[in-house]
C-alpha cells in the first residue's frame, strides 16, 4: 500500500518540473526580445508591458496548469485512494472470508474429530458386539450340531429297535399280528423320512410294546373267525390267558385246536396243532366251554350287585396248561413221521442257521480243488512206458533232437525237465544242470499250486462251524432271557442245534485235511521222480562223452 502511495506522488512532482522548465524558457525568451532592439524607447515601453502581460498570462497559463495538475493529481489521488480503499476493503473482506472460512473449517474439523471419535468408539463396540456375536454363534452351532448328532443317534437306534422288533414280530405271538405289523410299519417309515418324525415313531413303537404287554397279562373269552387245520374262516369259541395258554372250538364240529410252542429257537416260535390227543382236546373243549357259561353268568349278574360275588365264583375255570412249555408238548401231541434222507438233511440244514451256506460253499470249493489237483498231478507227473522206451532209444542213438522234440509233444512237468537236459546235451554238463535247475524251479509252482488255498479251506471250515456255535448259543440265550425256561431239555435242545455247525464244520475239514495229505504226497512223489529221471538222463547222455 506505501509503495503505490509513493508512486502516485512521484508522478505529481514530474509534471510540477516539467511546468516549472516551460515557464522558464517562456521568460528567458521574452527577455531576449527586450533586449534585442534597446534603440526603441516606445516600444520598449510598449515591449515591458508586453512582457508583463505576456509574463501574467504565462504566469496564469502556469498557475492554470498547476491547477490542472493538481487537479490531475487530486483526481488521481483520489482514484489511487479509491483503489486503494477499494483494495484493501477487498483485502478486509478476503481476509474476513478467510478467517470464516477458517473458523467453519475448524468447526466442521472439530465436528469430524467428534464424530470420528464417536464412529471409532461405536465400531470398537459393534465389533465386541460382533465378536460375541460369532462366539454365541459357534456355540450354538456346536450345540445344534451335537443335538443334531444325538437326535441322529436317537433316530438310529429307534429304527434298530423297531427293525429288531419288526423282523421278530413274525415268529411272535401270532394273535394280534397283523395290527403290529401295520404299526411297526408305519413306525419304521416314520424313522426312515428325509426329515425322521422321531417322536411318532417312538409313539407308534411304544404304543405296539404297550399292546404286546398287554396281551402277555390279559385272558379273553369270544367268538372269533380263524382257520381250523385246512378249513379257512371258521367261526371258533377263542379262549386265551396270557400267551401262555389259547384254545379255539369250532363252533359247528366242536373241532379243537390249540396254539403252542414250536420249540424252535429261531423263525416260528408258536404254531397251531389241532391233531390233539384225545384227553387233551377234551380238557380243551371243557375248559372253553366253562369259560363260556361263566361269562354268560357274569353278564346277566353285572345289572345286579348282590349277584356279583356268585358270578365271581363261577368265573373259575379249570385249564390244561403247560407250564414248561417246551418241546415235550409237541412232541407228545404230534404224530412221529419217518422222514427221507433228503428230509433229514434239510431239517439238519436248516438247523444250523445261515452259517450252513458259507459251510456248504467252502465244501464244495474243496472238493473242486480236490480234484482239479488230483487230475493235474496225475497227467503232469506221469510218463507211459512206451514214452520212456521210446526216450531211451532215441538218447542210446545220440539223436537228442528227436528225444527233446517227443518231451514237448508230451507237454508234462516231468517231459519239461527232462527237455530241458535234451535241450543242453550238445553243451557242457555245466550248461545242462544249469537249465535243469531252471526247469525244477519253473515247473514245482505247477505241482504245488492252490495246494495253500485247500489247506485254507480245510482251516477255514471249523471256524465257520465255531461262528455258527457261537451265533446259535447267543440265540438260544437271547430267547431264554425274553421268554424264560423251566424245563433243561429246552436249554440241551438249543445247544445241540447251536451245535450243528460245528459239526458241519469238522465233517468238512476232516476229510479236506486228508486229501490235502494225499495231493502233498502225490507231489512229493512227482517232484522226487523228476529228480531221479533228470539226473539219470543227465548221466547217461554226459556219462558217453567223459
């Protein structure tokens, strides 16, 4: 601002100069004049004041040029000072927006910062929040996948309980069945759904055991629709207690038939005999028909209370029951049938369960090996005596060409090791044992092949037979814990058909392990001849030329 200041007042002082310089030129050269014609009086007079005017109006001229320098300068000055006020007003106002500026800058800073600082504090906090948000997260995850694998396990054993129980709901107590079968159905298809429906499967399968109980401690007397020997649908008085006892009369014949125990301690547990001793079925019919008069008395006397004591009393009945249970009854109560061998083996096979198919498989594998070996060893080890004198008159001749071409078309082990001697007779006796070693070692895997696999087989069945034993008495155990026994003859019945197997299992390797004996010896004979034959020939054919 001084600097444009001084500059202003520079030019004003250039052009005072200037005019003070103009003026001085006009009076040196109005003095010149004067005394340049001095021989004039009058008009030196005239000339004076010629100058004087001349003098006042430079003076004029220079007073009204001053003026208008100065009013040049003031106007410039004022225009200076005009820019400069304007100036600096806009440097007022520049620096005013600026410390605006300035002073909003600093607040929207202090605003960002507070904001900033309350961002960074929400953050810290969402991400504690996060963090216990995935640690609740992983948590529940291995909560729900722990429930999800014991749910799973649940299910799981819930089906094997209800396939355990459906696949012996077969040879269960017959009565009833076909409404266990529906639900233990509809129990196991509840189980096996993309999505198990766990909680009805339980419903249903706990609903059957409840039903199955409840038939165990009930009796029940009525009329019932069965099927008597081979005459279906007929119309029967059904008495039952528990399922311990249950004797059906028909009602048009009085035909008696009674459902009892097998024996058997797998498939058919129960089975109807209506072939009854004559006392038994008599008891049967007595016992039916007291049931039946006093459920008649009993249903007249329920309307009336002093009658009930009465009916009470007439409601005992008499039956032919067996407590045991066991084999005896129906054996006593059958009619013994001479069977055939081929009857015979099925029930013995029978007997032994599952086990009997892989003991069967083993045997008949054996017997095949038995005698694929027999045949192989028998051709393969043996040298007719035509041969033999043939070879010897063709080795007597030297035409050992002709010898070893006759041991190829015989294509025998022995015919092979002694080739091979032929084949070397032309060379060393060196080169010669060298090939029959060769040759001995080549052709005993023949002799003694699959012989390993027959001893297996003959090891392999009394292990089977052990299985079956073992399978057969947890059975038996199994069925003794669920239905107990009284009676041993029923425990010796279901060892000696656990037994069965074991049996089975020796009769099969016993005569394995023979025959394995004789093929070992056959090859023992083989392997000793071909020894014997290809040495022999090596010192005859190698003894001549020494």
């Amino acid at each position: 601002m001084k600097k444009s200041r001084f500059v202003i007042l520079s030019g004003a002082r250039q052009g005072v100069v200037e005019g003070s310089r103009l003026a001085l030129f006009a009076f040196l050269f109005l003095a010149s004049s004067a005394f340049a014609w001095p021989w004039s009086s009058g008009e030196k007079k005239q000339s004076a004041e010629d100058q004087a005017r001349i003098k006042d109006s430079l003076q004029m001229e220079e007073v009204r040029s001053l003026q208008r320098e100065v009013e040049a300068l003031t106007r410039i000055r004022l225009q200076k000072a005009d820019s400069l006020e304007k100036l600096e007003a806009e440097h007022w106002r520049k620096r005013y927006a600026e410390s605006q500026l300035t002073e909003e800058h600093q607040a929207a800073s202090r605003e960002l910062d507070g904001r900033y600082s309350k961002l960074s504090t929400d953050l810290g906090r969402v991400n504690e929040e996060v963090m216990a948000s995935r640690s609740m997260t992983g948590d529940a995850e291995e909560k729900a996948q722990a429930d999800e694998s014991a749910y799973d396990a649940l299910n799981t054993q819930v089906k094997l309980s209800i396939d355990k129980t459906l696949g012996d709901v077969m040879g269960d107590y017959p009565v009833g069945m076909n409404g266990r079968l529906i639900r233990l159905k509809q129990a196991s298809e509840d189980a096996e759904k993309n999505v198990p429906n766990t909680v009805g499967a339980v419903q249903n399968f706990m609903n059957d055991l409840l039903l199955r109980h409840e038939l165990t401690y009930t009796q029940f007397y009525g009329r019932e629709t069965s099927q008597v020997g081979n005459r279906p649908d007929v119309n029967v008085n059904r008495l039952r207690l528990g399922t311990v006892f249950l004797g059906e009369v028909a009602q048009d014949n009085g035909e008696v038939q009674a459902l009892l125990r097998s024996g058997a301690l797998q498939g058919k547990i129960f089975e109807w005999n209506a072939t009854l001793p004559p006392e038994m079925a008599a008891n049967i019919k007595q016992a039916v028909s007291q049931a039946g008069s006093a459920t008649a008395v009993a249903n007249t006397a329920a309307g009336d209370s002093t009658q009930v004591t009465t009916a009470a009393k007439v409601m005992i009945v008499s039956i032919p029951l067996d407590v045991l249970q066991n084999k005896a009854v129906k054996n006593a109560i059958t009619d013994t049938k001479e069977l055939t061998w081929r009857e015979e083996f099925q029930a013995f096979f029978r007997k032994g369960g599952i086990v009997m198919y892989p003991l069967m498989l083993v045997a008949i594998f054996a017997l095949l090996l038995c005698l694929e070996r027999f045949l192989v060893l028998s051709y393969r080890g043996h040298l007719s005596r035509r041969f033999n004198r043939k070879l010897d008159a063709l080795v007597k001749e030297n035409r050992y060409e002709d010898a070893a071409g006759l041991c190829l078309k015989k294509e025998t082990s022995l015919s092979m090791v002694l080739f091979a001697v032929l084949n070397r007779a032309r060379d060393k006796r060196e080169d010669a044992e060298r090939a029959l070693q060769e040759a001995l070692l080549r052709e005993q895997p023949k002799l003694e092949r699959r012989m390993g696999l027959l001893a297996a087989m003959g090891s392999i069945a009394p292990l089977l037979g052990l299985l079956g034993t073992v399978t057969g008495i947890i059975t038996l155990f199994t069925v003794i814990t669920e239905v107990g026994t009284n009676d041993a003859r029923v425990l010796a019945g279901g060892i000696s058909e656990a037994l069965v197997t074991t049996e089975t299992g020796l009769v099969i390797a016993i005569p394995v392990m023979i025959l394995h004996g004789l093929l070992s010896e056959k090859i023992e004979k083989v392997t000793s001849e071909m020894y014997v034959q290809s040495t022999a020939l090596l010192n005859r054919i190698f003894g001549k030329k020494e």
